[in-house]
C-alpha cells in the first residue's frame, strides 16, 4: 500500500504532539502536586474532593466558634468564683459578730464591709465582655441587675365601709382623701425599705392618728396581724408571720388650720408596697447555645437570676442580695439572733452558686471534649481528601520519565521516518 508522504507528516506530528501532552499534563501535576487538577480529570474524585472540603470548612469554623466562646466562659468561671470567695469572706465576718465577743461598734464596722460586698456582687453581675452583658440571657446589650431606690409611694385603695354595705349612706370623707383616685399613688404615704413581701396595712376602726385601728398583711392579704393603733410612722409587720425585713410607712400630711379637724382615715381604707427587693434581674431566661457539632447545642451562659436569686418552688435557694440587706441590718441593729439565724442561708448561697459553677464546668469540658473530637474528625478527613487528590510523587517521576522517554523515541523514529529527497531541496 502507497503512503503518502502528507500522510507521514501528519501522522508523525500527531504522535509528537501527544507526547508532548502527556509530558505537558505530568509536568502540570507534579508542580501542583495534585493528580485531579481539572473535574474532568476525575469526576468522581473531584465530586468527593468538593464534599470532604465542605466538611472540613464546616468543622474549622466550629472549631473557631468553641475557641472564641472559651473566653466567655473563663471570664464567667473567674466571676462565679470571686462570687464564691465574697461569700466565704461574708461568713467569717458573721462568724465572727454572732457571738458574744462581738460588740455595736464592730458589728457597725462589719455593716460597712457587708455593704461593700453586696456592692461589689451587683458590680460582678454586671460584667461585661466587650459591649455584651454576660449574665444577661440574651439581652445582651442589657445591664444585669439593678439597685432599686429604697422609697416608694404607697398605692391607696378603698374598700367599701361598713355603712356602705349595709346599704346606708357613707359618710364624708376628707377632702384630702377624696382627690386620691382608686388604685393610684398618693404623696400622702410613703414606704421605706427594700423587701420582697407584698405588704397592705388596712383600716379596720375609722378615726384619726391615735384612735384609728390598722391590720397589717405581708402575704398580699392573706393573713392579717392583730389590730394596732394607727400612728405617723408604722412598722409594716405581721408578728405571726413573716420576719420583719424593717420596712416603714410614713405619712406626710397636709398642715392643716387650728380650727381643722385632725384627718380622719376610713374604715377599709388600704395602703399597699409593692414588693421592692434590694437589686432586680433585667435580663431573660435564653440561653446563648453554642453549635458543637450537627445538631449539638450547648449552653454558653448563665443568667444573674440562677447566680442570685431565689428559685420559685426551690426551697435550696436564696435571694442573696436579700440575705446581705438583712445581715446588714441586724449588725448595724446589734442583733445578735438574726446572725446566728442566716448563718445557714448563708452556707445556702454558697452551694447555690457552686451549683452554678459546676454546671458552667461541665459545659467546658464538654467544649473541650468537642474540640478535641471535631479535630481528629478534621485530621481523618484531611487524610481522605489527600488520598483522593493528592498525587503519588514516586509514581509521576517514574511516568514522567517513561513520557520523556515515548516522545524521545518519537522525534528519533520521526526524523528516519521522514527522510529528505532531492525533490524536497528542489522546492
């Protein structure tokens, strides 16, 4: 069969030109050290190659995210534990005073520590990390706790006297009482003292200061203590009931004439606190979750109430803002019996905050457990992904060298092949 000589050379540029590709493609990998380059290289690889990536981001970024939120939880393990301290340096200082030893002038010294403490407590419970609030669930751009003001003015309410019930006509009230408006604030009383009790002193015999009879509820009106005569300044106190947190009611009245008549308050006539506790929670119950894995939430926070407040139905905790008010006050009042009496409310505390903090450590360690599981599983996939695409350097030096060796032989056998005539100097 007649060959061509056209068909010689375009056969043997053909064969030189795949050579040189397959030297050129070898040449591509080992400098980038992969064998799938392009996804028509490996499209299944390369598909396998594009998941194990989105893996591995996913955990990288979860990895981050754990790092970044270790300095949210130190800070609240470091706060939690000068809580703790602050608390044991309260009970030595009770210790201390609640006992014959100790006398009024030391018992007001300690007052003043004990106040600095609780201070310093609302100063913890109000830390922040950057512009965010720690304790604050997720308010976080809301401050904490908050100190409330000692006085409030008294709600006045009026229920119907015992003429009105009957059916008669009620008498005349004061002019003075008759501007308040039912369940309004009057400028005419005002309570002092800081108490979680919702307290109600009520008429019970009409008259003025020094005639008139009063009960006095600190449950809401549930139960009542025995009459008392009604003077300027009372003590808001049901001796059969609660213990008294010393919260007063003073009247402020109107200068009247010579010739006036003395106010005379109404039968049924109800003066209410609303309840007032030392420092309130503005925060919420939502917890910051952190994402550990898919699916896997865990808790970052916790909340000022936990730390410092009683639980509603715990009888294991306490308002431990509530317990320093009342230890201030029987040191600055010289009573020896309510020191000895909330030297358990206080080992209380103490235990409600450890509660607190061993819950914030476990959570830590599960973080840390997490990191370190979501780093192995980030080294395996690493190591699948390697194996997929990455390229075997051994192998592609010794295909390189057999490549050069094909596309040397191909220029030698070309250049027989295609021998000049002296047709082809002619032209």
């Amino acid at each position: 069969m007649r060959v061509t000589d056209l068909t010689k050379q375009n056969n043997v540029v053909r064969n030189i030109q795949t050579a040189e590709a397959k030297i050129q493609s070898l040449q591509g990998d080992i400098s980038s050290g992969k064998r799938i380059v392009k996804i028509s290289d490996d499209p299944i690889g390369a598909t396998q190659a594009m998941d194990f990536r989105t893996r591995i981001e996913f955990m990288n970024t979860l990895q981050r995210n754990i790092r970044d939120d270790f300095v949210w939880m130190d800070r609240t393990e470091a706060l939690l534990a000068d809580v703790g301290d602050k608390l044991r340096r309260t009970k030595n200082l009770i210790l201390s005073q609640a006992n014959a030893t100790g006398d009024d002038a030391s018992r007001r010294v300690t007052a003043t520590e004990i106040k600095a403490i609780a201070d310093s407590m609302v100063q913890a419970g109000n830390s922040k990390i950057g512009k965010l609030f720690i304790f604050s669930g997720s308010k976080t751009f809301t401050q904490s706790l908050r100190k409330m003001p000692d006085t409030q003015q008294a709600v006045v309410r009026f229920e119907a006297e015992a003429s009105e019930k009957n059916g008669e006509q009620a008498p005349t009230r004061d002019p003075a009482l008759e501007a308040m408006e039912q369940g309004m604030e009057t400028e005419l009383a005002r309570f002092e003292g800081h108490s979680g009790n919702s307290y109600i002193m009520r008429v019970t015999k009409p008259g003025a200061f020094g005639r008139a009879h009063v009960q006095i509820s600190d449950d809401g009106g549930k139960t009542w203590s025995r009459d008392k005569t009604l003077i300027s300044t009372m003590e808001m106190v049901n001796e059969d009931g609660k213990a008294s947190d010393k919260v007063m009611l003073h009247f402020n009245l109107p200068e009247r004439a010579a010739d006036e008549p003395d106010m005379e308050f109404p039968e049924g006539m109800e003066f209410i606190f609303r309840p007032n506790p030392s420092v309130t929670y503005q925060g919420n119950q939502d917890q910051r979750l952190v994402r550990t894995g898919e699916g896997v939430l865990l808790p970052l926070n916790v909340t000022a109430e936990e730390i410092f407040f009683h639980k509603e139905g715990d009888p294991d905790t306490v308002n431990i803002f509530d317990l320093l008010e009342t230890l201030k006050r029987g040191l600055e009042e010289n009573d020896q019996g309510i020191l000895e009496e909330r030297l358990g409310d206080i080992d209380m505390a103490f235990e409600q905050v450890l509660e607190v903090r061993a819950n914030t450590g476990a959570v830590r360690k599960e973080m840390e457990d997490r990191l370190d599981r979501l780093g192995d599983r980030e080294l395996s996939k690493i190591k699948q992904l390697s194996d997929i695409e990455d390229l075997n350097m051994a192998e592609a030096v010794v295909d390189m060298n057999l490549a050069d060796a094909r596309n040397r032989a191909a220029l030698d056998t070309s250049a027989r092949l295609l021998q000049p005539s002296l047709l082809n100097f002619l032209r």
